[in-house]
C-alpha cells in the first residue's frame, strides 16, 4: 500500500482512480471530488473542506479526521467503510451508501444526513442540527445514540437502538421492525403510522405519542406528566411503569399502568374497538 504523508491537495479529483492508498497527516482543500472512484483508502488524522471528498469510494477506512463545513455531502454512492474517532461539520453525509461501521462519531450539521444507506452498524455516534437522519434507510444497529436533530428516522426498517438519548419530533414515521431498548425519548408524535415498534425499559415524553401504531409493544416502559392523547387509533400491547396521564382510543390491545389520569374513548374510535385498558392491583 503506497502511503502519502503531510501534504495538500486541492482542485478537481487530484486523486481520482487511486487505489491501495494511505493518507496520513492529509488535508484536502478547496475543490471537488478528491477522492473519487477509488478502493482500499485509509485516511489517517486528515483534514478536509473541500466539496464532496469521498465519492464512489468502496473499502476504505476513516479515522482521526476533521471534516469542515465545506467538506458536505462528502460520502456517497459508497461501501464498506469503517470510520472512528472523527468529527463532521458538513451536512448531507452519507448518502446511497451500504455497509457502514462507525465508532465515536460525531456530526454536528446532521442536515440530510445517512439517507438510502443500508447496512449501518454504530458506537457512540452524536447527532446535532438538521433535519431528517436516516431517512430511507434499513438495518441499523447503534449503541449510545445521542441526538437532537429533527425529524429522526422516518421511512425506515429494521432499526434497533440501545441506549440512544433522543431529543427530537415526529420521529420514527411510518417505520418497521424497531426495538428500542434503555433509551430516552422526547418529542411529538413519536412513531406515527409505524409497524412492529417495541420500546423496552424507556423513558418516554412528549404530546400524541405512539399514534397510528400497527403491532405496537411497550415493556417496562415510563411516561412524563406531559404525555397526553397516547396510542390514539394504534393496535398496542403495553406495560407501563408508574402514571400515565392520558389514553386516548386505542384500537385493540392491552394497556397496564400503574395509575392513568383518564382514558378518552368517544365515537371516533376506530374498530375493533377492544382494548383492554387496567390499572396494575
């Protein structure tokens, strides 16, 4: 593998076609599509601003590297990445991509970003700002998400969260096969129109959660004293821990709390109209 230490790049594709390359010490400056069309790549502790860097790029390795703002949309059309330890300032990462792993990850503009990827695996990733991560895409593992961009996950399959503290709205629409474990989750209208969702030891707050839920399971899981107008027109199997403050027609299904505020059943419930709701003896 040929390596190339300290040096500067800029201008249009100045390492296009390269393969089996390591960069070490790199910067990559004003310009477009540095490394495009390339194979086997690591970037080693590199700095980046330059437009949309990393395109059509297949087995490559990212660690220690500073992407600036400049440096957006820097990962499409791609595979078979391993990045760590790096810090992203550009929106619309990610894109059209399968086959991701990620470790100690932060993004700062999260505009756009990870959208139709496939395959994503991460540890302790950070998103910040923007609107609509992982939008399209399909099965995701990540342990310690933490997150306070807008409109997360919406689109998606075979999603699984651990330990993820996410602070957002209208999150999870129209999904399928989530299970979200130890994980705090605060925003509107939280999985809206989504299928097979399972929540298991979460804290959860926010208005009209969990509305509009096919094959919806909770399991040892608590809701803030703001949560009102829960599981309106969902099919919902439900273990709830403590008070909840409001339960709205659910549709069928079986609902155990600790204590409820009150339940809204009125003629807009939707058939069967059978959930069974009871306060824990």
């Amino acid at each position: 593998m040929e390596t190339i230490r300290n040096q500067h790049f800029e201008g249009e594709r100045p390492l296009f076609e390269r393969h089996h390359l390591r960069l070490e010490q790199v910067t990559i400056g004003d310009g477009e599509s540095a490394i495009k069309e390339c194979s086997d790549i690591e970037a080693d502790g590199c700095h980046l601003w330059g437009k949309y860097p990393f395109w059509h790029v297949h087995g490559f390795r990212i660690n220690d590297c500073q992407f600036d703002a400049g440096a957006r949309s820097a990962l499409w059309y791609s595979s078979d990445m391993v990045m760590t330890n790096t810090r992203i300032d550009g929106p619309k990462m990610f894109r059209e991509m399968q086959n991701l792993r990620l470790e100690n990850v932060v993004i700062n503009d999260a505009d756009e970003t990870f959208w139709r990827c496939r395959d994503i695996e991460a540890r302790n990733l950070e998103l910040h700002d923007g609107t609509y991560p992982f939008m399209f895409s399909e099965n995701i593992k990540i342990d310690g998400l933490k997150s306070d961009s807008k409109y997360v996950f919406q689109y998606c399959k075979n999603v699984e969260l651990r330990n993820a503290h996410i602070v957002t709205k209208d999150s999870f629409w129209e999904c399928e096969n989530v299970t979200i474990y130890d994980s705090y989750l605060d925003g509107e209208y939280l999985a809206w129109h989504s299928k097979n969702v399972r929540l298991v030891n979460c804290q959860l707050a926010g208005e009209q959660l969990l509305c509009y839920a096919d094959q919806l399971v909770l399991k040892n899981c608590t809701f803030a004293p703001d949560c009102d107008r829960v599981f309106e027109y969902s099919n919902v199997q439900a273990d709830i821990r403590g008070h909840i403050e409001n339960i709205k027609n659910p549709t069928s299904g079986l609902i155990v709390a600790d204590s409820i505020g009150s339940i809204t059943i009125d003629q807009n419930i939707k058939q069967p109209a059978n959930c069974e709701i009871k306060v824990r003896s």
